[in-house]
C-alpha cells in the first residue's frame, strides 16, 4: 500500500506539473513610445579661383573664371550655380582721372550645379566670366590694378 501511495503521489504530482505546464499562459500588449532623431547641419563651403585673369584692358575680351571648392564638411553637397561679383573697389592714383571702380568691369556667364565632394581643393566650375568695360572715359587709374572677385556657391 505504501508502494501504491507513492506511486499515487508521484502519479498526481506528474500529472499536475503537466496540466500546469499546458496551463502556462500570458497575456500580450501594445503600446506606445517615442524618440528622437536629428538632422545635422552643414558648413559652407569655399569657391576657390585657380584660373588666372589678366591682361584685361578697356573694351578688351572677356577671360574665364574657373576653380575649384573647399567642403569642410563630412560629406557631399548640392550646389544649384556660383554667382560672382567684383568686390567694391576704389582706386586713384591720379585725382585729376574718375577712379577705377567695380563698375568698370563685369562679370558674365553662367556656372552649372555641381555636387561638391568633402575636401580641399575638390570638385571644378567654370562658365564664369571677368572683362573691363569701355566706358568712354579716362580709365588710367585702372591701369596695373588688381580686382577681388567675391564668389557665392548657390544651394
């Protein structure tokens, strides 16, 4: 009998551990939550002049402006066209001649988009021009005179 009684016990005690290994449930459930993510920004680039403009003289030929950029930053960037302008310029070596100004030059043509790779001295561009107007009047204080041009890369 006391066989039988374990035997029993050992029985109820499987089977209750196997009903409640079958009985093993949970429940489920959504929900909801959030994070963040952020964009970052990019530094400007450079437009760098490698070409070299000289021998410009009243009424003479335009002579092309190329060069290249400096992107500081960590990847590409999309440039729509490079704008240039003569830097404000004042010069009168002769006071009894008008001073040669920006206004006598101009710049021409047009720059395409590029897509500038990260580094120094990268990428090209051209399509720009600088020339001397005639004027019709004395431009001798512009004789020997060095121009800036300012550049601005487009987005």
């Amino acid at each position: 009998m006391k066989g039988r009684i374990r035997f029993l016990a050992f029985t109820v005690t499987a089977v209750a551990l196997v009903v409640g290994g079958l009985a093993y449930a949970y429940w489920t459930q959504g929900g909801t939550g959030s994070g963040s993510a952020t964009n970052g920004t990019t530094s400007a680039i450079t437009v760098n002049q490698t070409s070299t403009a000289t021998g410009l003289y009243p009424g003479g030929p335009a002579v092309t402006l190329s060069g290249s950029f400096t992107n500081p930053n960590a990847h590409s960037v999309s440039i729509s066209s490079i704008t240039a302008a003569v830097h404000t310029l004042n010069s009168q070596t002769d006071s009894g001649k008008p001073a040669c100004t920006a206004a006598d030059f101009a710049i021409g043509g047009s720059s395409g988009a590029s897509v500038v790779p990260a580094g120094t001295g990268v990428g090209s561009w051209t399509g720009l021009t600088v020339r001397m107007l005639d004027n019709s009047l004395n431009q001798d204080n512009c004789k020997n005179v060095s121009i800036t041009i300012d550049y601005t890369a487009n987005p």
